[in-house]
C-alpha cells in the first residue's frame, strides 16, 4: 500500500508518510473533555491529513489509510503474524483459483442501519474499477473478469458492471477471474475492497466528506488539516469491536511536534519518533515505548520520465546503490532502528529472499565504475525528493552525503512541505529525481512489494517504470497452479529486477512510536499500523 496498508504508516496499499502533517488539536461540542481537548473516553494518534476523500479505493497512502480501516471493514484481514482472519466474511474458498466463493456473516450493518449484502460489495467493487470513477485503486480489481470493459486502456467503458461479479443470494457471491490467481484471497484483505451503502451512489463526492462505513467507528466529524473524529459503532459485531469511546486523528506539523504532545498528555499515540528524538524516546516513555520490525520497506525510487532518470542505463543506479553506506547509516542516523535491506520485499511476506547480488553493499570504488560504464548521471547532479513534516531531512542528507563522497556525483534533498503535496507531485508526473518511497504490505505476500509497485500499469508505480520482461513474467506467477508456486515465480521477477533497478532498496522499517500515561493496550498489527480498536483508556 502506498504502502500500502498501497501503504497505511502505508494504506496499505501503502504508501508511508513516516508521520504526520499540519497542526493542531480539535475539541468536541459533546461530552467531558480532557485538558486536550479530547471527549473522555477517547483516544488520540497523530495522523495527518488524508491525500484524498475517504473512500477505500481512493485511498493508498498511510493517513487516509488510518481512517478508513477505522470506518469500513473488508472481507478479511491478517493477524500480527499475517495469518488470514475472517472479518466481514463467513468464508472465501476455491477450488480451482479462479472462481472465488465467499459468505458473508449474517447481520452486519453499515452505520446508517442498512444491511451489508453481497450486492453492498460486487456494486462497490464495480464503482470503483469503472474507468469513469477514476479511483487510485482500480488496478486491484483488474483480476476479475470484465474489468477490461468497465475499464478499458483508451475510451468510455463497454459495461457498467464486471461479468465476474454475481450474486448468489443476500449473503453469498461469486467472484469469477480472468485467469487462476493462487493468491487472491490475500488481496481481499486489503481496504479497497470494502463494501459501501447506498447512499454513497447518490453523492459520491459528498460521501467522501462524510462518510458511511460498516467498520468498528463511525464518523463524526472532519476539521481539515486539523482533526478527523470517529465514534465506537455499538452495532459492530467483527473480531476488532471497539474497546473505547473513540478516536481522534490529529494533524502535526513534525513528528517533533507530537513527540512533544505525548510527553505533555496532549496526544494519547505517536507512530513514530522522529530521528531527533530516537535516542531519548525509551527513556522518555518508559513502558510506553514501542520498538518493533513489520513488513514495510524504504526505497528511493526514480522517476523514469524526468530529466536525470529518462533512458538511464540501469548500471547507474546500481552503481548509486552501491555507494549508499546502508549500515552506517541505519546505525547512526537512524539509531539502530532500521535494518539495510537485502532485497526489494520484507522479511515478514511470503517469498522474501536475500539477493545473490553486490548491489545493496556499500562499495565505492565499484559505485564509481558502475556509474562511468552507463554513462554517468546527466549534469551529475540527483536529488531526493520527501515530505519534510515526516522525519526524513536527517537521512536523506546522510544519503546524499554518502553518495556524493563514493562518487563525486552531486546529490540535494528536495523537500515538500508536507506529505499530500509530496503524493500530488507523484501523481502529476512533476519527481525531478528520485522519490523517498516507502511502502507497507497490504496483505503478506512478495507480489505484493513487486507487482503493485513495478507492473507498468500498477497505480501506485510513481516512477513509471514500464518493462514487457518484468510484466510477461508477474503474468507467469500469477497464473501458476499455487500460492507456493506464485510466490516462487515472483521470486524469479525479483531477482530479474536487480538487472532493471526499477528502484534502490534501502532498509526495513521499524515502528518506533510508543503511547502516553493516559491509554493503555497499545499493540501493533502486521502492517505496522497501532491496533486502534484494542486501546483503552485508563
């Protein structure tokens, strides 16, 4: 997910923002509150302002993605571990990967009291793929046969709905595919896939504004880049019910910021303690620290249509890899809190594998021929782009820094404000470099970390890479007769991207984030995201 939870602290699909985005608190009309400004019960986590409307498909970075797990509820999810839990679903069964049967749980409700139906999902899955709807997350639903009709590559679409898609009663349907896909299911974990009510078809851009879930909260109220404010749904019957009041998303304008709102009793979660205060947060928080390692990777990413990276040969990025001193600086900069990356997937996903290559060390000398034999880097100068509200200026010039003495290649920071503006210059083609790309699993497997980033047309592929080869063989594992046989075909797409350096691979994330004295049962699931739904207040 952009990164994912495509993202999530990533969505997701998540994208990662690191933190969070402008300032702020919020109070509420009802209620006691606290001297934060939070009704009691409540609990309160930094997260920025979403890059988009809260709709699940046009979602897939980490703040918007915080929210809308908050309001709606899939299919199924993953436990701490990336195990499958069934949530909104009875069962998701195959026989033969290609036609998928699922049943739904009797009685759920969306939080306006209409029932959750099978039709809830196959016309929201249908709204979101059609070409029309222009959602960030159609790709996702380019499995299920007839998506090429409600989303064809050029022109109006032939059908409004997937021929896949049926229902077999109110509480059963069919979900037909184009080819055998072994890990599908996986893909249902995912947020986009969430159902919506009918009230969303009436206006959808209002709905964004205010939205209708069947998730564990419902929504209650969104001050822009200040507070999005969502209440414990009483009628929720998933696995995850609320065991508080509610929660508070607010908005920072550094995580230095909410670091601070966390020792003062002003915000109750951070999910992440910026590089400045790495090395004093354990001590700070006590029992409230978190440090833990989840299936999340850095990256930075070229932008294949600009100016530096147009036609580069692949022996240049290779070579820039190679002059990127990953172990210092996972050590000193970011206090031994990330772990250099030994390929382009997580340990924590099916399929991760360490690459038989000299790529991801650090090597001067050989940086240097790589860059010379492909011709060099045009005016020899790269830079680096991030958001400046997440963190990332203190590593981004340590890179650049490392590059710049292996190489003599000139290497600059070029930070957005904060991290909308960031997706916004992606998503309009405007990366005159590099991007700072991070991405979180959206469900645990290596496709996930290769596909939704590196297919030509995957939504979240910001830099543009576009290769036949790598396409042709992600079609071959995805077509394959099993989960271990896909999983293995994708390992052989990995290691084919080490000759095409679609992006540099830099190290594994870490949550390092941790809670104040007011809450309590803070844990942290798979996609490294806070289990909002466990915290309790004291």
């Amino acid at each position: 997910m952009r990164g994912a939870k495509s993202a999530k602290w990533v969505a997701g699909a998540a994208i990662i923002a690191l933190a969070a985005t402008a300032c702020g608190g919020g109070d509420s009309d009802e209620g006691k509150k606290n001297t934060s400004g939070q009704p009691a019960g409540y609990v309160s986590i930094d997260v920025g302002e979403p890059q988009k409307p809260l709709m699940p498909a046009d979602t897939n970075e980490s703040n918007g993605s915080y929210v809308i797990q908050s309001l709606f509820t899939q299919l199924l999810d993953f436990d701490d571990k990336g195990d499958i839990v069934l949530t909104n679903a009875e069962s998701v069964e195959t026989k033969d990967s290609k036609t998928w049967t699922v049943k739904l749980k009797k009685g759920w409700k969306f939080h306006n009291g209409e029932a959750v139906t099978s039709q809830s999902y196959i016309d929201a899955w249908n709204w979101y793929a059609n070409v029309k709807n222009a959602q960030q997350n159609a790709f996702w639903f380019s499995d299920i046969k007839g998506y090429a009709d409600v989303h064809p590559e050029k022109g109006d679409p032939k059908a409004e709905a997937m021929s896949g898609l049926k229902a077999v009663d109110d509480t059963t349907f069919t979900i037909e595919l184009s080819e055998k896909v072994p890990y599908f299911n996986y893909k249902l974990g995912y947020a986009t896939f969430a159902p919506l009510p009918k009230v969303f078809y009436d206006d959808p851009k209002a709905f964004g504004q205010k939205p209708i879930g069947n998730g564990p909260y419902s929504f209650e109220k969104w001050t822009h880049k200040k507070l999005i404010q969502v209440k414990a749904f009483d009628g929720y019957q998933g696995p995850n019910k609320a065991a508080n009041k509610g929660i508070q998303f607010k908005n920072y304008s550094t995580v230095e910021a909410a670091y601070q709102d966390v020792i003062s009793g002003n915000l109750d979660m951070i999910r992440q303690v910026g590089p400045k205060d790495l090395p004093k947060y354990k001590t700070d928080l006590g029992d409230g620290a978190i440090e833990q390692p989840y299936a999340a990777i850095q990256t930075l990413t070229p932008a294949f249509y600009s100016k530096t990276f147009k036609d580069i040969n692949p022996k240049v990025l290779q070579g820039l890899s190679m002059a990127i001193d990953r172990d210092t600086i996972t050590k000193t900069v970011l206090n031994g809190t990330r772990t250099p990356a030994t390929s382009f997937t997580p340990p924590q996903v099916k399929g991760n594998q360490t690459l038989e290559s000299d790529i991801l060390k650090f090597n001067p000398t050989k940086a240097k021929q790589l860059i010379k034999d492909g011709g060099g880097v045009p005016e020899n100068k790269i830079s680096v782009q991030y958001n400046a509200d997440g963190g990332h200026k203190e590593w981004v010039t340590a890179v650049c820094e490392s590059i710049r003495n292996a190489t003599g290649v000139d290497c600059v920071g070029d930070a957005k404000p904060d991290f909308p503006t960031d997706l916004e210059a992606r998503d309009n083609d405007e990366v005159k470099g590099f991007y700072r790309g991070g991405w979180v699993a959206d469900y645990p497997v290596n496709v996930n970390f290769l596909k939704e980033l590196y297919h030509s047309k995957a939504e979240s592929n910001n830099g543009r890479f576009n290769d036949k080869e790598i396409d042709d063989l992600m079609a071959k594992g995805d077509k394959a007769d099993s989960l271990e046989a896909s999983v293995a075909a994708y390992q052989e797409v990995e290691k084919k991207l080490v000759e095409k350096m679609p992006a540099i691979p830099l190290w594994y994330y870490a949550i390092n984030g941790g809670h104040g004295k007011n809450v309590d049962n803070v844990k942290v699931d798979f996609h490294g995201d806070l289990e909002l739904t466990g915290v309790t207040t004291k």
